[in-house]
C-alpha cells in the first residue's frame, strides 16, 4: 500500500510525466494535496512528496492494484495519442489503441472501482464527438468519431461510464481541444518552428478551439472535486476561438516575427500535403472545429483562469529557450503545420 503522508485528498494521475500530467501535478500540489503519479518514465524528477508509481504501459495486464489503494480520485490522463513507428505487434492501427485507450482504461476503472476509489476524471477529446465543421460542438451532440484514435477515446469514455455505473464510482469526462503551453509536441511545435524559421503559413479563414494547459489542468483540478461534476461530460477550451492563421500570428508576435500568411487554396494545399503525406496535419489545420463551454461555465462555474494571450507568452517563451534561433530551420525543413 502506498503510504498516505500528507492531509489533503489522495489523487493517482496516470500519465503524470506527459505534458499536461506534469502541469496537474503542479496544480495539485500547490493546493495541498497529496499525490501519486504514474509514468512509464520513473527516472524523471517530480517534486518533493509526490510518489512515483512506475508502470510499462497503461495497457491490457498492467496490475494497477497497488496504485489505487487509498485513492480518493483517479485522473487518467495516459494514453496513445498517435500512432508511431514504434514496433507495435499489431498491424491494425485501431487495435493498438483499443488495446491502451480502452482496455488500459477499462482495467484501471474497474481496479479503482474495487479499491473504493470515490472519483475517476477521465481526459478524453473533443475528438471523440466527430471532425471539423462549422457549428460549435455540444455535450447533446451525435457523436460521429472519424479515425482510430478519436474512436479508441469514445470507446474509453462509454467503458468508464459503465465501470462507474455498475460499481457505484463517481465519473467525469472532459473533453478538450488542441492543447498548447511549455513542452507541447506535435503540430503545434512544428507550427512554432516553422514561424520561428520564417517560413510561410497558409492564410485560412477558419476558427478551432485550443485550450491552454494551465486552462486545461486548472479544469481537470476542478472536475475532481466539484459535487455537481460527478457523472457529467463536459467540453472545455479557452475563452477565445481563433482561425489557424491567427494563431499563428499571434505566436509570430510573441517570437518576434512577422508571419507570412500564404494566399493558397485550400484544395492546393490539401493535394500538397498528400504528395508529402502530411494529409491529416494538413487538415487539422484547415478545418474548423469549435466547441461549446457553455455546460461546464454554468454548472461549475468554471471560467479560464488565462487568456490565450498569457498561454502563447508562456509558450514561446519556453519554445526560444528549448530551440535556440540557429537550430529552427533544419527542424522545420520538411514539414507542415
């Protein structure tokens, strides 16, 4: 069993050494509260009196037993976001993340439900409700997912409510957006590299939700706790919708750089990103997809703690001291946003 030291609430928050992981960890711990983090990376520094669990994988077999005992709150934030040339035995993309997205998911919901866990805040995607369109996205939305991983985050969302229902375990689903702050990876630093390079970035008229991470794990903190959260879905992004263009303009400003937006179209655009096979980032870049806050903002009363405008400084400024000037245009040789 693992020790219970401290007088707050006991949270387990898997994925704890991942991007968001780390900024819950933090805003847990300035509360007061006491924490245990699951990583498949132990050897990474958390702070002082947080108790590592080390894991292999939050797949099908992980004995999360231990882990849960004494556990008040489970935040699963781990998972298999993307599929990558990583070895996995299993040619069918959608079975590897059913294996980590729902089976990993379903066998952790089901030991914290055994452990006596009160609470399991589950992070999923805005995803998981379909693709880019025009219409902001509701809780009360069809959901129509589009590809292997939004469909692996739907499929762990039902499994949750299921193991909550049967077992009598409090569940909350958050849904976000495109997240960016400190340490992002993915588009989003690509983006950032590109713009710091001074390579174009195409002029779309678009508008997508993002959520900053401090938003978002100010918002899991919150979920966590909050009586009228239990058994609810909630969409959750900043305050402000912006097209892809402005976005990147405004990291453009806060790098000290003109961004130069591109007046291409977007059916060029998509048959380039075919031919370099960045189809789906091309994409993601040129729809729309916007959520609606609404449910969370009345029943929780939670509001962004940070602007958009706070989230791109803190950003940029960790992105000019992890990638110093000299070494941007080689990373971004290659790529698209």
């Amino acid at each position: 069993m693992i020790p219970m030291v401290g007088a707050g609430p006991r949270y387990l928050v898997t994925g704890a050494s991942g991007f968001v992981g780390r900024f819950v960890v933090d805003e847990l711990l300035a509360d007061g509260a006491e924490v245990a983090a699951s990583t498949r990376r132990p050897a990474e520094a958390f702070p002082d009196g947080v108790h590592v669990v080390p894991v292999v994988e939050a797949g099908r077999g992980i004995d999360w037993s231990t882990a849960v005992q004494g556990a008040q709150t489970v935040l699963h934030l781990a998972g298999r976001v993307h599929m990558m040339n990583d070895g996995a035995a299993d040619p069918d993309p959608i079975a590897e993340f059913r294996r980590v997205n729902v089976e990993g998911t379903r066998m952790l919901a089901e030991q914290a439900a055994a452990a006596g866990v009160r609470r399991f805040v589950l992070v999923s995607s805005a995803k998981a409700v379909g693709g880019g369109r025009p219409d902001p996205y509701t809780e009360s939305t069809p959901c129509v997912p589009l590809d292997s991983y939004s469909v692996s985050k739907l499929e762990a969302e039902h499994v949750v409510r299921e193991v909550g229902e049967s077992a009598g375990m409090e569940t909350v689903i958050l849904r976000p957006p495109v997240v960016y702050g400190p340490r992002v990876r993915a588009n989003i630093l690509r983006l950032m590299t590109m713009i710091g390079a001074g390579w174009p970035i195409p002029r779309v008229g678009n508008v997508r939700s993002f959520i900053f991470v401090r938003n978002l794990s100010d918002a899991i903190k919150v979920c966590a706790s909050h009586p009228r959260a239990a058994n609810e879905t909630f969409f959750v992004a900043d305050d402000e919708a912006v097209s892809s263009s402005e976005f990147a303009c405004h990291v453009g400003r806060h790098l000290g750089t003109t961004v130069r937006l591109l007046p291409a179209p977007a059916p060029a655009i998509r048959l380039a990103s075919c031919i370099v096979g960045r189809r789906s980032e091309a994409a993601r870049f040129l729809e729309s997809f916007v959520v609606d806050t609404s449910r969370i903002r009345d029943d929780l009363g939670w509001v962004p703690p940070y602007s958009m405008a706070d989230g791109i400084a803190e950003m940029t400024t960790w992105f000019e001291m992890a990638y110093p000037r000299g070494t941007r245009a080689s990373r971004a040789r290659g790529r698209m946003p």
